[in-house]
C-alpha cells in the first residue's frame, strides 16, 4: 500500500509511523488474525483516545489502508469517517505589533551552540523569512541555497503542500538580511545544499523548529499571556496582517483574496477565506498593522 501510494505521488512519511504502530499494535493484541475487522480497527483507534488527533490520525490511515485491501480483491473492515471526525483546530494566536516585536527581539537573543555555531544566526533569519513571506513550517526549514535568487529578489518554493511550486517575490529588505545570512553561512559550512543546514548536512528538523520558537516564544513573555504557540502562527499572522492592511487602504477583498490565495500556496480560496473570521475581533487594533508594513526591522548581524 505504501509503494503505490508513493508511485501515485502522495506522501507516505506519516503512513509509515502510524501503520509501524499498527503492527505493534496487532503484534501484541491479536496475533493470529489474518484479516482487517472491525474489532481490531475500533480497538486501535480507541487505544488513543484522549491523545488530541490520535484518534483521528489512526482512523484516516486505517481507512486507507482498508480501502487499499478491499480494492485488491481482499476482505477489509473501512471504517466510517463520521466515527472519528476531525478534532475542531485551535483558535490561531494573531499577535499584534508589540507581541511580534517582542517574539523577533527575542530571536535575537537566540544563544549560540557547541554543536552548531550558526544557531544564534539561523534563529533570527528563518522566523523572519517565515513570518514575511507566510511560508509553511516545513517550507522555510527546506529551503536550498539554489532556491534563492538574488538578482530579481524571488524565493522558489519546490515541492510544497500536495506537491506543488511556486516562486515567492520578496520584500528587498527581507532578501537584503538573507544576503547576510549566506556570507555568514558560506564561511562556516562552505558548499552547503540547504539555506538552512543543521551539522547533519541536512535541513533542520521539524522537532528543532518547535523547539527554537518556544524558547523565543517564552523569552519574549508572549507565553504569559498568550499560552502557547507554535512556528505555524507565523503564517496565520502573515495572512492576518495583510488583510488588515488591505482594508485600512480600503481594496476588494473579493478582487484581491486570489493573489493572497496564489502566493500562500492554497489549494483553495476557501482557504485564504478562513482568515478573514480571525479579523473582527482584531478590527479595532490599529496598532495591528503599521505603516512599516508587514516585514520587521531586521537585525545586521555585519555590524557586530
């Protein structure tokens, strides 16, 4: 199943940890079956319940690995969607001026490490990239020296969400700070493939991510009164910030949701559109937005 699944071009890494732990699972439980039922599908989904999506997750897999079984000509219990439905998503934390102002000045101060001395430089340049051009998590750790080009300011983005390209304008001042962070970067890892590169040689993981944005997060103190966050509330604020700018100038939102929608990567209008819900409460803000835009004062790493 998963061999077709990836010869169709879908993604196969979250399948192969979840049905890892479905084999476990049946290992322990029920040994001796031999075919997919009810029983054994119901009592590994509930077997997470309480764990957030773990219930769901395991559900989604389990029903496409059935429906794999059963178009094979095999028996196979497909379980009903409706029986574990999505969990309903987290209300995003939009920042406003001072708590972005807060967070980025706290990537600043982003201690240097033993093991990778270009942390204290990384931290402050992906945060900001992220956040000014409403990148996804997994976009901006990804990215490849080659994927910038500097001479008409554009950011390629390969292989992103459902597999799809798309090449990114960016702001001069935003390129101009990655300019600094790849001379940097050149003298301390010379030929390096990612724009971003761990000592592994490979592109910083998804764990390294989290766990760099909640240090900032709680150094900035955005914690205390926010809760947690994490990396995605970049993008959700990026979104946000436009919109709001667009209608301080008083544009079309209708007119202009299809080019916020292109440069996001969204498979959909109706999901640019789920943005504009998040404004309302935010209307009143006009701090929100500022007349220096959406890209921060940027820190020159040089001038130390």
């Amino acid at each position: 199943m998963l061999e077709h699944r990836a010869a169709m071009g879908h993604s196969v890494k979250d399948y192969n940890s979840i049905l890892a732990n479905f084999d476990r699972f049946c290992m322990n439980h029920f040994p001796n079956e031999t075919i997919l039922t009810k029983k054994i599908a119901f009592a590994w989904c509930n077997d997470a319940k309480g764990n957030g999506k773990g219930g769901f997750n395991r559900a989604s897999a389990l029903r496409g690995f059935a429906r794999y079984i059963f178009l094979a000509g095999e028996e196979a219990y497909v379980m009903p969607p409706s029986f574990f439905p999505m969990p309903k998503a987290k209300q995003p934390i939009i920042m406003n001026h001072v708590e972005l102002t807060n967070f980025f000045k706290a990537t600043d101060c982003y201690s240097s490490s033993r093991k990778n001395v270009l942390h204290e430089f990384t931290v402050p340049v992906i945060f900001r990239l992220q956040y000014a051009c409403g990148m996804r998590p997994q976009e901006v750790r990804c990215l490849r020296c080659v994927d910038f080009n500097f001479t008409d300011n554009t950011i390629y983005i390969a292989d992103g969400k459902r597999h799809k390209d798309r090449c990114l304008p960016a702001n001069a001042e935003v390129m101009e700070m990655c300019k600094r962070y790849n001379r940097i970067a050149k003298k301390m890892i010379p030929h390096r493939t990612y724009f971003f590169q761990a000592q592994s040689g490979n592109a910083y993981t998804t764990d390294w991510l989290c766990n760099a944005f909640r240090m900032c997060w709680e150094i900035s103190g955005n914690e205390n009164s926010r809760g947690s966050c994490t990396p995605y509330a970049l993008r959700h604020n990026f979104a946000t910030q436009i919109l709001m700018r667009w209608i301080e100038e008083g544009r079309d939102l209708d007119a202009m949701i299809p080019y916020l929608s292109t440069y996001m990567g969204h498979e959909s209008f109706s999901a640019t559109y789920y943005y504009i819900h998040l404004l309302p409460e935010r209307l009143a803000l006009m701090d929100f937005t500022r007349s220096d835009g959406i890209i921060p004062e940027v820190y020159d790493f040089e001038e130390e």
